[in-house]
C-alpha cells in the first residue's frame, strides 16, 4: 500500500473543473436511485407489486454492481476512464426511457438492472479520473466532495419526485431523468474533452481484466473496504428506501410529506459526507471514522424502529443515522485510492468497493421487507441492522491493524 495515488499528469493543480463535472456525473446518476422509493407506492398500484417486489425494484438497480462491480471497474480502466463515464450516462439514461414504457414489473426490473450498469460505469471510472486530476494536496478534499454524490443525488430526485409524479406519473418521472441522464453526459463530455488520453484510459488490454482484479484480491486492503462499504450501505439503503413507506403507514403522513422528510434525511448526509470529508482532509484515521459511523447507525436503527417512542425522537433518530454514518463513504472512497496496487488500478479497485457497496443494497432492503412481512410489522429490522454494523466495525480494526503495518 502506498501513501497515496501517484501522479500520472505533469501538471501539479487541481483541475476543480473536471472534478465538479465528475461529481454532476455522480449526482445524476444517483437521481436514479432517489426516484424508485418516492414512486413505490403509484408503481406497487399500477403494476401490483407487493412489498418484496417494491424491494427488488430498488435493490435490482445495484444487482449487476454486487455481481460485478470489480469486472465493471475493470472494464473501464482498459477502455478509458472518460469513455466509461459517457457510456454509463447514455446507457443510464436510455434505460430509464425504456423503463418508461415498461408493460409490467418484469420488464421494468429488467431496465433497472440495466440502469445499475451504466451507474456502475459512471462510479467506477469517475472516482479513477478525481485521482489522476486532483493535486496530491487535494485527493482527500476532492473524494470527500466526491462521496456526497449519492445522498445529494438521492435527496435532490426525492424533493422533485412528487410534483413530477403528480404530473405525469411515475412514467413520466422515469422520462425526465432520461432526459437529465443524456443532457448530463454532454456537458460532462464538453467539461473532460481537453483531458490527455494518459489521464483518461491505462493504455492496457481488456485481457488483463481478470489479472487485474486478482491482483487487487491478493490485497487484504480493498476485500476488507469493499466489506466495510457493504454494512454501511446495507443499513443505509435498507432504511431510506422504506422510510416513506414507513412514515405514510406507520405515521399517516401523506405521500409528499414523507418524501420530503426523507429527502431532508438524505441532506443530512450530504452535510455529513462533506464533513467526513473534511475530517479525512485534516488526517482523521480511516477505521476510526467507519467504525464510529457504523456503530451509531445501528444503535440509532433501534430507536428508528420502536413505534412506541414519540415521532420527533425516532425521526432524530434517522437525522442522526444519515448525518453521522455519513462519515463512512469519504473514509472508504480515499482508501479505495490509498490501497489500490497501482494507480492504473484505481478504476479496478473503486469497482470492488462499490461491489461491496451494491451488495449491501442488494441485501438490505428485501431483507428487511422479508422479515417485515414474516413478523407483520418493523419491530425487528433492528438485528439485520445491528449485525451490519458489528460487522463494519470489525472490518474497520482491520483496516487499523493494516494501514499501521503501512
């Protein structure tokens, strides 16, 4: 493990313009993912979907990432960083078009698993060129910035969601953000396009994809922040895909009411990415910040998931998830760059961790619906959560125990 990414461009300075570019990039990809939970309830009616099936149509759009998401990452460190970011926004984006004219659920599970690959393509190689770009001084504040592209993207679709949805529909909301999906990938073509193709591809063979990603599993760094990002994500998504769900049943509010308390929850962390951000910019140890955020998660599930504590406490409690676990992401994506073998292999390194990542929300929430239908209410979700987060946390101590050997 080196102390960071080396440099791959002459030019010392943070190219800042390439970098916001890269996090719009990020952003808009994650809008696909904030407009699943706020139009569960109009598809579960439309396409008769019960509360498993409303599960796997927010975690099939991470099923390709848990299966794949080292080989996707791979991928884009041989055909070029930029390439790979552009084909998952069309790719995105024409997607969520077809998703539109999706006759029945299995056709729009198909379009979500396809719009999980080209956001796949997006966040593997996006964080590959932040590292080849931003100045050595400024990789932590630069993947800091970086790590908030999920919570903004998912607050921001979440606050717009139900104005479009009164509108046009869910169909209609899946057609804006194709539409959002192509018009970013333009401007991030226009943004990236004076890049040297050594900032933008590692120059190697696609056959050398399996070589690489053994290489990095030889490692026992990114299998361990994969791990790590996974018991975050798992809690993370288990709880924000079915807090609108929760709050229109379990409290009667209305529909619009509760996106936008879970889109404020989302905010919440946004604010704390950037503040764990900051913190791994200032030197705060990795493992301490992932294990500090994943213990509060969990602990902060239980009080979230006892109805007979007032609203205003159990709602604290999910500012107090969203804001504090918020720490995780920047720890894990820094490390990503820290622990990759080569900074070739950065793009391959970001796709095992998001593989991790996209496991955890593959798991979480049907898991959680699971036992939720099997003991007819929420009172137990708390244990899949608290299991998630002793797991996290013991992945930070070996994180720890590695980064002290150097």
């Amino acid at each position: 493990m080196g102390g960071g990414v080396e440099r791959m461009d002459a030019e010392p300075r943070t190219s800042w313009l390439v970098v916001w570019a890269l996090i719009l990039a990020g952003v808009v990809a994650a809008f696909q993912i904030g407009k699943a939970p706020v139009a569960l309830p109009a598809l579960r009616a439309e396409l008769g979907l019960g509360l498993v099936g409303a599960g796997w149509v927010v975690s099939m759009f991470n099923v390709l990432g848990a299966i794949a998401g080292a080989l996707v990452g791979a991928a884009g460190d041989q055909i070029g960083h930029r390439r790979a970011v552009l084909a998952g926004l069309v790719l995105s984006g024409a997607a969520s078009a077809l998703g539109a004219a999706a006759p029945d659920a299995t056709v729009l599970l198909a379009t979500r698993f396809l719009e999980g690959l080209g956001f796949m393509a997006t966040v593997t190689a996006a964080p590959a060129l932040i590292a080849r770009t931003a100045g050595d001084a400024d990789q932590r504040l630069a993947f800091g910035f970086w790590s908030g592209y999920m919570p903004a993207g998912s607050a921001l679709m979440m606050l717009a969601s139900p104005p479009l949805l009164a509108a046009s529909g869910w169909r209609g909301l899946w057609l804006v953000n194709a539409g959002l999906m192509l018009a970013t990938a333009l401007l991030v073509a226009a943004a990236t396009g004076g890049l040297s193709r050594r900032e933008t591809t590692a120059g190697r063979g696609l056959a050398q994809a399996a070589g690489d990603i053994l290489q990095i599993l030889r490692r026992p760094g990114p299998p361990a922040l994969a791990l790590a990002f996974g018991s975050y994500t798992l809690q993370y998504l288990a709880v924000l895909a079915f807090l609108p769900t929760l709050l229109v049943e379990e409290d009667g509010m209305s529909p619009s009411g509760a996106a936008a308390l879970t889109a404020l929850a989302n905010a919440a962390n946004m604010l704390g990415t950037f503040g764990g951000g900051w913190l791994s910019h200032k030197g705060a140890p990795r493992w301490a910040m992932i294990a500090a955020g994943c213990l509060i998660m969990g602990f902060s599930s239980v009080v979230i998931f006892t109805p007979a504590l007032p609203f205003a406490l159990r709602y604290g409690a999910v500012i107090a998830f969203t804001l504090l676990g918020g720490a995780v992401p920047p720890a894990v994506f820094s490390g990503a760059a820290q622990h990759a073998p080569a900074p070739a292999l950065v793009g391959t390194t970001t796709g095992l961790v998001m593989q991790g990542s996209n496991l955890g929300q593959s798991i979480g929430p049907p898991a959680l619906a699971k036992l939720a239908a099997a003991t007819g209410g929420w009172t137990w979700s708390p244990a899949v959560l608290l299991a998630a987060a002793a797991t996290g946390s013991a992945l930070a101590l070996l994180l720890r125990r590695l980064e002290r050997r150097g």
